[in-house]
C-alpha cells in the first residue's frame, strides 16, 4: 500500500521508485493498470481521456496516457503508454528546474543504480509531446518489459513509468532522414539492460540555415541539461575546406558553456563577435591561457543567447572556407560521456 498513507511523511523519490519498478502492470490494460494502482495505493479518477491517480503526493497527482490518435501506431496492444509522477515542485526558472531534476537524479541512483540510458529528448518528446523551454533531460532505467524514465516535466521532473516497446518504437520509426526529424541526444551505456536496443537512423542538415537553428536549438539548452544530468560534454568540431579539415571549434559545458574558436589568421573572429581570455575570464579555466585565442563564455542555465551563438559559429565557419553544411564535423571523442556512447540526432552534422 502508499507509504503515504496513515502517515505524515511522504515517502521519498528512491522509495517511489523502486515501488513503481516493482508494479505488475499486467501488459498495460485496463485491468491490469487499474490493479497496479490499486497495488501502489493510488485512487483511480479522471476522466477516461485523461485519467489521474490521486496519490496524495506533494507535487501532485500521477497522470495515465491512454493510447490515443499518436500513440496507437507504436503499440502492441497496450491500451496504455504511461504513468507519469510529479516529483518536486521548483519555479520556474532553468537553473532551479535543473537542479532540482539533479537531485532527482543522484536519489534515483543511488536507490536503483545507474541509468542504462541518458540524453535529451531536444523540442520533442515521446509521442509527438512538447517539452520544457528550458531543457529536456531525461535518464532511464530500462527493462524488458517496462521501463522507468526520469523525465523534465512542464512543472518539474517526473518519474514516469511506461512499457518499453511503444516509447523506442516511436523514436526509432523517427529515424526517416528528414530535417530535424529527431531532436537532441541520445546515450546507452554497457549496460545489459541494454541487449536489444534499437537506434534509429540520424538525418543530414542540408542549409546553412538549418544548421543555425539546430545549433541555436542545442547550445540554448545544454548548460541546463548538462547541470541536470550531471555530465560534461567536451565536443570539438572540425571545419573540411579546400585543403583538409582543421579544428575550428571546442565546445564545453558542464555548468556553465565555453565555446573556444581557432578561425584562421585570415578570418577577423573579432568582427564576428568573439572575444578574448580577458573579455571572458572564466574560460581561462576551461582552455589555456591562449590556446584557442578567440573563445566565448555563454553562461549557465537559461543564459545563452543561443541564436547569435549560432550565426556566430556558421558566420564564422563559411568564412574559413567551410563551404557545405556536411563540411562541419563533429569530433569523435564528442560521442563518450560519463560511460555513455551517445549520438547528437538534433545537430544534423556528421561525425568523424
């Protein structure tokens, strides 16, 4: 029954957790759901669109996603694609929101170990959802029947409770090659959990435009989703002229974002907006004294201007002879994290 119950103190994210694990949710059927939260000690209301189970939390009531008009071509006969929890409750802004998913975070791990999957859903979620402005970070600890997801709600985070299949079908039948088809990033780790899982095909961004705003899209919400997901991502990125393809960029983030530029002599990285150690001293302790000369701190959560970053960077490229969008290539060594082989489907560049 709901630690909650009979009792004043609200039992705690780890406790939920391994309590939503542990639900027999029968195949996702009427039957079988409404038996697991009877089983998890929640009341059962709402509306058969929108049913909600009351489980007296602080952060509110558990929504059910029932299969409807974007979910029903992924499933395999679940009437049902989730339970999603409430956890905290933080305002509003992307620092507080990050940090209290990674708080969220370090309690799930420690209850359940690591996650076998981590990344970012980008614009995008599950199911055609869209998601939080300021990020959306999500972990997971899969299972071969359901799998549990901490996930970046409208509110606050979220632990969310779905089967396995429907979810991965969904974004691996996004794999279809168009334009910002797949948004943000995406990484496993060796875990076993992991056996069977599937990867959709990325998509190549075909305009200097698209780039922009891929770009914009990316560097916009990663101090939030690296603070969040207490990672730090080191990603270099490499500019093919007519004679080879040289460094031309290092992008940083853990807490905050550093973006070092190493634009050629001949390119005037000034007039594009880049500055210098003394213009920007905090990423003296993120890259050397001067080694890149030009660089840009971009701030934390909620801080970069992300737009004019990304013009910037495009601007800057094109002026050191990168002459195609495919032209720009993401580093290798980008796609290691903490133990995660991740791929970045909403930048839309190649990888070498």
């Amino acid at each position: 029954m709901n630690a909650q119950r009979g009792s004043t103190t609200e039992e705690s994210i780890g406790e939920l957790a391994r309590r939503l694990v542990a639900a027999d949710t029968d195949g996702w059927t009427p039957e079988g759901l409404q038996a697991a939260a009877a089983e998890l000690g929640w009341a059962w209301g709402g509306t058969p669109e929108a049913p909600v189970l009351a489980t007296g939390r602080a952060a509110g009531d558990a929504r059910v996603r029932p299969v409807g008009r974007y979910e029903k071509r992924y499933v395999f006969g679940e009437s049902y694609v989730e339970i999603a929890v409430p956890v905290a409750l933080p305002a509003p802004d992307a620092a507080a929101q990050a940090a209290a998913f990674r708080a969220a975070k370090e309690e799930l791990t420690e209850a359940l170990g690591t996650p076998s999957i981590m990344g970012s859903h980008g614009e995008m979620g599950p199911f055609y959802d869209s998601e939080p402005s300021w990020g959306a970070p999500f972990l997971r600890w899969r299972g071969q029947q359901d799998t549990l997801e901490l996930r970046a709600g409208k509110a606050g985070p979220e632990l969310v409770l779905q089967p396995t299949g429907p979810a991965e079908n969904w974004f691996w039948r996004q794999g279809v090659g168009e334009e910002h088809a797949i948004s943000g990033f995406f990484g496993s780790n060796r875990d076993r959990a992991n056996i069977g899982l599937g990867f959709p095909g990325g998509w190549t961004a075909q305009s200097w435009e698209t780039v922009t705003r891929s770009l914009a899209d990316f560097l916009g919400a990663l101090p939030a989703e690296t603070t969040a997901l207490g990672i730090r991502i080191a990603m270099p990125l490499y500019g093919r002229n007519a004679q080879s393809a040289p460094l031309l960029f290092e992008v940083t983030c853990d807490e905050r974002l550093s973006i070092g530029c190493f634009a050629p002599d001949d390119v005037d990285a000034a007039a594009l907006g880049w500055g210098t150690v003394a213009e920007h001293p905090h990423t003296a302790s993120v890259f050397d004294d001067d080694d890149p000369v030009w660089r840009v701190d971009a701030g934390g959560p909620g801080e970069p201007k992300s737009r004019a970053l990304a013009e910037m960077m495009v601007a800057t490229a094109r002026a050191a002879g990168v002459s195609e969008p495919t032209d720009l290539i993401v580093g290798g060594e980008a796609g290691y994290v903490n133990g995660y082989d991740i791929t970045y489907y909403g930048l839309g560049l190649p990888t070498g």
